[in-house]
C-alpha cells in the first residue's frame, strides 16, 4: 500500500515484521502513535533502543539479563541443583507466577527443529551437560511444550542425560495437549509442576 509520507510507511513496515501484525493492525499501530503525544511515541523507540542494545543473555540460564547473570541465577537463596528446561523466557516467567518453583531454569530458546536450523547446539544442551556437572545437579525439570516438537525435545534431552547420576523429569499432562507453557495459569503450572514424573528411557 502506498501514499502515506516516506516516515509512517517505514513505521507501517516495521510493525508488520512483528509476529501476528498484518497490514491493518500495522497501519493502526502507526496511527495511534500519531495521534497520541509524539512525547510517547519517542519513549517507546527510546525504549525499543535500550532494551535492543542493552539485553543479553544469561551465561548461565540463557535467559534475557542486562548483566552477566540474571536474577535468579544470581539469587543464592535458590535450590542450584534443580534446573527446569524451558523453551522460552515467557514460560520462565509463568513458572514463576506459580509461585512455588525455587530452583533455576534453563532456557532452549526453541525446540529441536532440523528444519529451522535448530539442533543441540542452538539449544544450548552442551552448557546444559557441563552446568549439571559443575553444580551437580540432582534433578532436571523438562518442561518443554506439550506439542510435537516439545516432546521430542524432552525425550531427545533424556536420551543425551541417560547415564548421568541426575534425575530427568517431565512436568504433568495439566497443561493441554498441544498448549504453550507460557500461557498456562498457575494452578495449572502448579499442578503440571507438582505431577512431574521420572523420564525412564529403555
Ligand atoms: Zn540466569
């Protein structure tokens, strides 16, 4: 679509790169921001500027942080020997809501997808093997997507830890077949949490 001045349309096309924006939703986007204070639309692209600069990733979860090591890594209050492995950083977050989890997390960052390119190492799986050694983790939560990908996922990391003195566990059937951790309610969470059962590979 044209005719709109050359600023609102690189606005309009930079919406639509983002997930689940489409053409009229990009436009309305732009619009709004238009028509609000301009003060509150330089404090959004402020903000969009400071979080894409400054955010990194944990060099030990892999989550999101803008130091060396996020919150919870750094937080010495938590249970160090138990790690739950989460495809995203909006699942950690769900886990926390729950309220009950005072372990660490690790984060995938994806599924294992040959297709889209990702394997074990995009994973991260290799930090994951040499954090469980050096921290000598007793328990891995995996709490991967109840879809196709997250289950395969699961058993792939529970092939790769077979053998190690650790115990592999996959969080309860409460969240719905097919469902994305990330949305899960907590009790639902709490529930899925609390219900794990042991991964035993033949
Ligand atoms: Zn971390």
């Amino acid at each position: 679509m044209k005719g709109y001045p050359g600023p609102i349309q690189q606005v309009v096309d930079n919406f639509r790169k983002l997930p689940g924006i489409g053409a009229k939703s990009a436009e309305r986007l732009a619009f709004s921001l238009l028509k609000r204070r301009r003060e509150d639309a330089v404090k959004l692209s402020d903000a969009i500027r400071e979080m894409a600069v400054n955010i990194g990733y944990c060099e030990q979860c892999r989550n999101y942080t803008e130091g060396n090591r996020c919150n919870i890594c750094s937080d010495t209050g938590r249970d160090k020997q138990l790690f739950c492995v989460v495809e995203q950083p909006e699942d950690v977050l769900a886990i926390e809501r729950a309220g009950e989890y005072n372990g660490l997390y690790f984060i995938l960052h994806g599924s294992i997808s040959p297709l889209d390119g990702l394997g074990p190492e995009e994973l991260g799986l290799e930090k994951l093997e040499r954090l469980i050694e050096q921290l000598e983790v007793r328990e891995i939560i995996i709490a991967t997507n109840p879809n196709v990908a997250g289950e395969a996922t699961a058993i792939y990391i529970a092939r790769r830890l077979k053998g190690k003195p650790v115990r592999v566990s996959r969080i309860a059937l409460g969240i719905p077949a097919g469902g994305n951790i990330g949305y899960a309610d907590e009790v639902t969470m709490l529930r899925a949490l609390e219900g794990r059962t042991r991964i035993i590979l033949e």
